[in-house]
C-alpha cells in the first residue's frame, strides 16, 4: 500500500493530532490517540482497530516497528510518514518512539458487565466458588490521569472482572490514562457511571460495596471480602464522598504507621484488593 | 534579619543550585535541594536544617510562607530573595511555589540501625512480641527516583523500622526521590549499603530475608511474615539479581491475574509489606 507522507507542520491532520491531547475535540470526534510501540502493540492484540497509524521511521528504537505497522494497516488502518520533525510536534511524549494511532473510543454501560459477570455467579442461584464470584473496583471522582491509569494496572493484576469509573473528573482517553495504565485499557473492562446509578445497580445484583475510608473501625483484613464484592475507593484528594460512606455495606480501613499521606489511592486499592484475592484462594 | 536579594540569572548562586540537580555536584558539595511548600515544612520538622533558603514571594501561592521562612531561619538557613524569572530558573519543578532550600545530606549505616531496632527484639534474649520484631524492607538496584520515592512511601505506611537500598543506581537525594516521598525521605531511616554486606548483616541478626520473584512456587500469603523479617524487592527492569535469589532464606511471588507487568514495584512491595503487617497483627 502506498503510504502518504506528511512533511508541513502546517497539514491539517498535524494540527488535528495536536488537537486530539484534550478531552472535547478527542469527545467530538470520538477517537483517541495510542502513542508508542507497547502501547499499540497491546491495543492491536486486544482488537483495538486504529483508523491512521502515524510513522517516523527515524524515532524507531527497535527492528520490530514495520511488523507492528503491517499488523495496524491490517487492522484497518491508514498510514502516514511523517518527518522526525513533524512526528516530534504530534508526539505527546518528551522521547517519541515514532508509532502514534488515532483508533475510536468506546462506551460501556453496567448492562454490559452483565455478560462478563455472568460466568462468575452473578446469578444468585448459581453455586460459583468464591475465588470466581463477582469482584470489582469502583472508584468515584479520580483526579489525575496517571492514577487512574494505576489503579487499572493494579485492578487487572488482582484479577477483577471490571473496573466501574463512578463520575470522573479526567477520561478514560486521557493519554495520560493510556500511558500508565500500560495497556491494561485495553483489556480490562471498564465503564463510567453515575455513582447513584452504580449503586442501585450493584444492590440489584447483591454485590457488597465495600468502601475504605480512615474513619472505618474495621481493619480492611477483618472484614469479610469473600463473595460478590465491590471495593470502593474515594478520589486522590477529597477520599469517598458522603453518598458512598452513607450507601456502603461496609467501611473498612487500613491501619497507618506513617505519614497520613503516605498511600496513595492506587496503592491503597491494590492493599484492598490483594486481601480480597488472598481471601477468596484465588 | 537583612535578606539578600538576587535579581540576576549570572549569580554564581544561582548556578550552583542548578547545577545541584545532578549528583556528582551534590554529592562534591554534600548537599541536596529541598523544593516545595511541604516539602520543606516536613524536613524541617523532622529536624533537617537547611543552610540557605531561596525564596520568591511572587510564586507563592499561600499565606504561611512566611512563617516557615522563620522557622528555616530558626534553624539557621541564610534566607536569599529572588526575582520571579531567577526562581523559574533555579525551580525544579514545572509549577514552582516559592521555596527551595540547600541541606546537608547524611549518611546512614548498617551499624546505625542498630539502636533503631534494640527496642524492637533485636536482641534473640529478648521477649518482643511478633508485631514489634525487625521488619525492613530492602530494595535491590532501583533505578528510577519516581520509584524510589515511592516505595519510602509504602514502607512509611507499612511501618517498616528502616530501609536499606542496595548497589543503588538511583541516589537518595535525587530531587525526583524527595519529592515522591513527600517527605518520608526526611522520616524513615534509610540506609544505602552493597548487597553482601547487608546479607551478612541480616544473617548476624537472625532477620530472614524472603525475597519477591515471579517464579516462587509458595504464595506470599502462605509464608510465615512473622519476627524479624526483611522484605526483599528486585529492581523495576531486571528483578532480584542471583546473589539474592540464592542468598534469600525464603522466596515468595505474588499471584498476578492481569498483564505481567500490571504490578510495578511499589505496588509488589506494598502487598508483601501489608501481608507483613496483617500476619503480625500490628
């Protein structure tokens, strides 16, 4: 396939790149934009289908980078070359490695975990062990890009089925969020809701919201974590607001020798997370 | 007091504090940068003493900077007042606050840990419960100061006595490593020392090393965390090198579900440590 090449700062698709770094022109167009090799690599072997592929031949770190662009172009997307100059002003990154897509966002609701739930006793008829009963984080408000994509990295590597994003202040196509997230975006579900609505939800499908909070009397290990679960976890600065800590089937805390700061939200998740996975025999 | 004020960007002062972030400067002159508003109140009040104090009071973005100014004054700081553009120079950080002080660095040893961990049943005679034991975490050839910080931070959380950073290829007073510790650099002791003379320090005092690998066959959470017990984590890129591998008295892995690289370091620390802690009923 012959491939277009862009050498002007000055073609449209160079400014709509640029473009693309905030949330409302991302919105509009409903794309989003995949800067790197693992990042893309990933997002391909997840099913993402980029529609342009953007390549800088002369940033390329590796040997590997004409496989990946044929596997993008077979994917079903379009590529351009673009000179070191030109990728180096589209390139979000301070040490661009020549690879970036543009690929369209998606949607998904909590009806749409209802399949993925399915298969692990969501029913309450179902005799599912506890190790494959519903388990999932909810996080309400987060801040920072970077963290949110943390805490996606730590949900997956606990093994959630889902991670329910509860009124967020940043998107989930924040590149930032695709970045440190590692490419765990790509494979791990996540939807974004309305806190009230994912509450009603989880209490009509019988999963426990069980929140942390400093406040709790409970340490997180003695509590429960067994069974249909949602850990809930509050935003960076702020913690879990009134609605949670009134709506929680549990509050939970856990115990700090230092600093009062000294967890940030991802670590404190992971914490939760890991003792639920280490109650469950997973 | 009179304070000096600097207004241009050829001060021989202000070279020098952009040349302190790198360390071979810093390390020649024995001292390190201390930016920020809390960073800065957190050193002081753990007791670190800063020689000079730059400030600018057109970046401050509070009204309390004057009063930790005289608290850096108290403990013997020279106070330097500097233009906004001279700061922007000398700051660190993209959005700078105002503040940036010049401390010592010290220096802590194997040996110095001792009285930190005679009243924590160091001693085999003596009658310490489980949740007082040594416990420390040790950090194997970390390489990025945004990690170092961050696993200060974690181990400030789990309440470790002390940590002792091993063959580091970071070094401790990295700008990036106080300010991801937000400030339990200035709190926790840490010791930097080569990996066989921390073995044979460990083994002198009977404090087991159970060291972190993915190719463990036993879980973390069915290893026994209790008494004197040293958390050993490899480095971001590579893992534990052999000498620990083979050095270690037990090896633990944590389960992972996701993506093989979901948990970074500071995450796997943070589980194992709080495993630590729940198992010694702190």
């Amino acid at each position: 396939m012959a491939i277009e090449k862009i050498t002007s700062l000055q073609n449209p698709r160079v400014k709509q790149l640029v473009r693309l770094r905030d949330r409302r022109p991302r919105d509009e167009a409903g794309v989003f934009l995949v800067e790197g090799y693992r990042e893309l690599r990933r997002a391909l072997d997840k099913g993402v289908r980029p529609t342009e592929l953007y390549v800088a031949p002369e940033w390329f770190q590796g040997e590997n980078e004409p496989a990946l662009i044929t596997q993008a172009e077979a994917a079903g997307a379009q590529v351009f070359e673009l000179t070191k100059a030109v990728f180096a002003k589209v390139a979000y990154r301070e040490r661009p490695d020549g690879l970036l897509a543009v690929a369209p966002q998606w949607r998904r609701t909590l009806q749409d975990l209802e399949p993925i739930l399915a298969g692990s006793g969501l029913n309450p008829g179902s005799a599912a062990p506890a190790a494959s009963a519903p388990f999932l984080l909810v996080v309400e408000a987060i801040e920072k890009p970077g963290n949110l994509g943390t805490l996606l990295r730590g949900a997956d590597a606990a093994g959630v089925q889902a991670v329910i994003v509860c009124d967020p202040v940043t998107d989930l196509f924040n590149p930032n969020v695709v970045r440190a997230s590692t490419g765990v975006l790509f494979s791990v579900p996540v939807v974004v809701a309305a806190s009230a609505a994912v509450r009603t939800w989880l209490r009509a499908k019988k999963i426990r919201a069980v929140v942390t909070t400093p406040a709790a009397q409970t340490l997180y290990s003695d509590e429960n974590l067994r069974g249909p679960l949602a850990v809930v976890m509050g935003s960076e600065q702020y913690g879990l607001s009134d609605f949670w800590l009134k709506e929680s089937d549990a509050q939970v805390r856990i115990p700090m020798a230092g600093q009062a700061d000294s967890l940030n939200v991802a670590m404190a998740a992971v914490i939760t997370l890991f003792e639920a996975v280490r109650q469950r025999g997973a």
